[in-house]
C-alpha cells in the first residue's frame, strides 16, 4: 500500500461482517415466522427467502464498510455512506486493548484519532480482531490491518501500540514502523517553572478561557494544539500550587496527550517539554 493509495484497505471483514450477517439472521427469522403465521408462503418458500436475505447481507458486508487510503486522505464508508478525513485532521490510530467478560476473549479495537481533542477516541471506529491473552496479534494476521499500519507509518501517524503494529507488519513482510523523532531539551536545558510560567493569567482566568477555548475547537481544528497545550500547562501549574497525587496524574496525562498530538518522543518527565512550549508559545503570543 502506498501513499498513492494503490488499493482499498478494506478492514469489513473483521467484525463487520459477522454482525451484518447476525443482523440479517434475525431479520430473516422475523420475516420467516411472519410469513408462517400469516400462511402467505409454503414451508419451502420461507426458507428461500431466509436464505436469500443472508446471503444478500454477506455479499453486501464488503461494499457496506470499507476504508479507502490515497494521498490526499482517509475514505471510510459504513452502511453505504462514505465520509472523507483529510491528512491534515488525522492524528493516528487509537488501539484499546480489551476483554469479553462472556466468552473470556481477548480483542484489539481500532479507532480513527481526529486532531479534535474533545472525547477518549477523537474518531469513528475502524474495527476489531480478536487477540492472544497475551494481547499479540493471534495467528496470522489480517492483510488489512498490516497495511493499514503501513499506510500510516507511510505518513508518518501515530500508532497506539507500535509494538503490536510492528510484529502484524513483520509477519506480513512489511517495513517496521518509523521511529518518533526524539525532543532533546535546547542547550541551555528546558526552563523551569518559573521561566516557563512567567507572565501567564492567573489559574481561575486560563481555567475559564480553556472551557472557552475548547468549545471553539470543535468548530476550528487548527485550534487544537493551542487547546492541549495550554491544558497541560495549566494542570502542571495546578500541581505545582496544589501539590497533591491527582492533581500530578492529570498533569501528566496532559502532557501526554500534547507529545502525542506532536507525534515525538519525550524521555523523562514530559511536563519538561510542556514547559519549553508553553514558553515559547508565549513569546509568540504574548
């Protein structure tokens, strides 16, 4: 799969499928005891029209969902209605690792991760594979999912779990995903809280633009960065006066959320990078 968008990454068949075809089942079951008690058709009959109505819901699942990729962006169709995602709003791919309490399986989810920070996926979802217990990719895996990993290690996206990417792409013969640009702290060392900090509105005042802020950003996506950006430096000032272990969770989880809305790597504690772009965004918008 190339940037040119050579083929269709077509990810129905991993879970789509077998739920059009449940659906299709029932419905045939309702129409088969409708036509039976109201004695419209024979025995035989009925069960033709069961028949057919699952056999037309397993021939439609592959055109019903499907996910096209080309150069200039995501195509992703479900139920016949497509909907397009430009490069430019695409921020990665969210991979959540989980359980069926029913059966004790274990399955990978994929979601599309928009730059619109509002929500826990930011995205629609893309699909669903079963996984090992030990949350690796089980068998041979799907030649969907390998290039859809490739496709965004081609430009350069996030992936969630790039471990787990990097083993479907080795067992399908593709190229690893590229490594994260690394963020190395300026000479002089990333400014301290203080420096970083200096000149900025007081915390009740930055509290209120954000939940102004954040409502404009599900209006203009540009405006994404500055919203994380600014969150994170306001929870890291939050922690830094209040001192407290939940207010430093939610100061880390917010400069996480920047570094990967960035798409770099942070070694140590990544409040340090919030710091030295919260400062030089500043400068800039004093």
């Amino acid at each position: 799969m190339s940037k040119g968008g050579r083929d269709v990454v077509r990810l129905g068949f991993m879970q789509q499928r077998g739920e059009l075809i449940g659906v299709s089942s029932m419905v045939a079951l309702v129409v088969a005891i409708v036509l039976t008690e109201t004695e419209t058709a024979e025995t035989g009959a009925v069960f033709l029209v069961m028949a057919a109505i699952v056999a037309v819901a397993a021939f439609a699942a592959p055109h019903a969902y499907w996910l096209r990729a080309d150069e200039d962006g995501l195509t992703l169709v479900r139920l016949l209605v497509p909907r397009r995602y430009a490069w430019a709003d695409v921020r990665g791919l969210a991979m959540e690792l989980g359980r069926d309490e029913e059966n004790d399986g274990h399955h990978l989810t994929l979601r599309l991760r928009l730059a619109e920070p509002p929500g826990r996926f930011w995205g629609p979802r893309l699909g669903r594979i079963d996984v090992t217990e030990q949350d690796t990719p089980e068998g041979v895996p799907p030649r969907a999912l390998a290039e859809l990993f490739a496709v965004f290690g081609e430009h350069e996206l996030t992936v969630d779990l790039p471990e787990f990417a990097d083993e479907v792409l080795r067992v399908r013969g593709l190229p690893r995903l590229p490594p994260r640009p690394v963020w190395t702290p300026p000479v002089e060392g990333a400014p301290g809280p203080e420096r970083a900090y200096a000149g900025a509105p007081e915390i009740e005042d930055e509290r209120g633009d954000l939940e102004v802020l954040g409502k404009a950003v599900k209006r203009r996506i540009r405006l994404s960065r500055e919203y994380l950006l600014r969150r994170a430096a306001l929870s890291d000032r939050v922690f830094l006066r209040d001192g407290d272990g939940l207010a430093l969770a939610i100061a880390l989880r917010a400069a996480g959320q920047l570094v990967a809305h960035d798409q770099i790597e942070v070694e140590g504690d990544r409040r340090h990078y919030v710091r030295q772009q919260y400062r030089s965004w500043r400068t800039l918008n004093p």
